[in-house]
C-alpha cells in the first residue's frame, strides 16, 4: 500500500485530495489522530466533500469512547451538520439511530428510521 501511495505522490503530488484520502486512510490503521487531522485539513478547503465528510465522522465515532457527553457532543456537532448538508444520507441517518439507541433515546432513533 505503501508502494502505491508513492506512486501516486510523484505523480499527482502530495496535495492531491485523492492523495491525500489515501493517505489518512492507510494512517487510520496506525495513527488515527493524523488521520482525523488530514481529513480536517480535506473539509477545510471543501465543506461539501461528502466522501471525507463521511470518513471523518466515521474515525470520530471509533474515537470517542461510549461516554454519553461525548456523544452528544459528536452528534451536535457533526452528524446534525453533516445531514443539513446532505439529508438523503440513509447510511449517516442509520449510524445516527444507532447512536440514539446506545443511550437509550428512543424517540430520536426512531426519527432518525423515518
């Protein structure tokens, strides 16, 4: 993997957004933290890439642990502004019941299935 992601470097530069894509997603495996940052950097220059958008409230969620403040906070502040954004996302709307249900609040997990 690492190969090939020297391969796409020289050829499309290190700033590349695919490249760069690439490259937090081979560091999810081992430094999950450097992962979060580079798909921060991505939303950065475009708030409405869905695919890093995605990813990186994904890593978010493998990051905090099942405490119910941190999830709270996950959820005001990422999946409520993902889903303003884009709100045909039934994989995100999914995740986010799931989430409601972890903490036992069912009302909002079952908005969330509608």
């Amino acid at each position: 993997a690492e190969n090939i992601l020297s391969f796409f470097v020289s050829e499309l530069g290190y700033n590349d957004t695919k490249v760069l894509k690439m490259k937090a997603d081979l560091l999810q495996i081992s430094d999950l933290t450097s992962s979060l940052k580079i798909y921060k950097k991505l939303i950065k220059e475009n708030q409405n890439d869905r695919v890093a958008l995605k990813q990186y409230i994904s890593l978010l969620k493998m990051s905090v642990s099942s405490n119910q403040e941190d999830l709270n906070s996950l959820i005001r502040n990422y999946y409520n502004e993902y889903l303003e954004v884009f709100p045909d996302d039934a994989e995100v709307w999914g995740d986010l019941s799931e989430i409601y249900i972890s903490v036992l609040n069912y009302n909002k997990a079952i908005f969330c299935l509608e």
